[in-house]
C-alpha cells in the first residue's frame, strides 16, 4: 500500500506565497509521475502541475510563471512552490503519485488534501 502525505496549506494573502510538500511512502519499485490537482468548491478536479522522475513537466496555463514544481532527491518527494498567489488558487490542493508497485503495474494514488485559501 502506497500513502501519500501532504502538508504546507494554509491562509495567504493575495501576492503571497505557500510551499505544498508530499510525501510517498509504502512498498514500491518507483514512481513515474508525481504532482498536484486542486478543486475549488463548485469546481471539477483539475491539474495543476505534474513531473516524470526524469523531471519532465507540465503546468495549467493558470498557474504557468507563479507556480513551480520540483521533485525530492530521493525522487519520492514533490514539492509545489506557489508564488503571487490569487484568490482564484483557493481550493483543496491534492497531491498524487504514479508508483510501479511491481514490474509493470502501475496506478495512481492520491493523497487526502490540504487546504489553500488566498484572501486578505
């Protein structure tokens, strides 16, 4: 069993900035793609960034230029460093991992959720 754990939510006024964190944990070969979604409340889950373990990428174009991401050294962290934060970012940012559990079996997790809220 894979678990997935974040941290790093919070209040932030807008043009701030928030650092989200995930950790993998559990019983696995290696992990493909790891990243970030988000639902804001009345909203559809959508991405928000992903990166391959061999640190290839890809941003909504909502979040391109403020929001990096940003995989650990021991490839089994992902970090999303979010800056000039707009009110529109508030939402339940979720962190999932692709890890291949055995030769060739591959599929996703997610973790539970933090929360990102962006007001003054």
């Amino acid at each position: 069993q894979v678990q997935l754990v974040e941290s790093g939510g919070g209040l932030v006024q807008p043009g701030g900035s928030l650092r989200l964190s995930c950790a993998a944990s559990g019983t696995m070969l290696s992990i493909y793609w790891m990243g970030w979604y988000r639902q804001a409340p009345g909203k559809q889950r959508e991405l928000v960034a992903v990166i391959s373990s061999s640190g290839r990428t890809n941003y909504a174009d909502s979040v391109k230029g403020r929001f990096t991401i940003v995989r650990g050294n021991a490839k089994d962290m992902v970090y999303l460093e979010m800056n000039s934060l707009k009110p529109e970012d508030t939402a339940v940012y979720y962190c999932i991992a692709d890890p291949e559990i055995t030769k060739g079996s591959v599929r996703r997790y997610w973790g539970q959720g933090t929360q990102v809220t962006v007001s003054s």
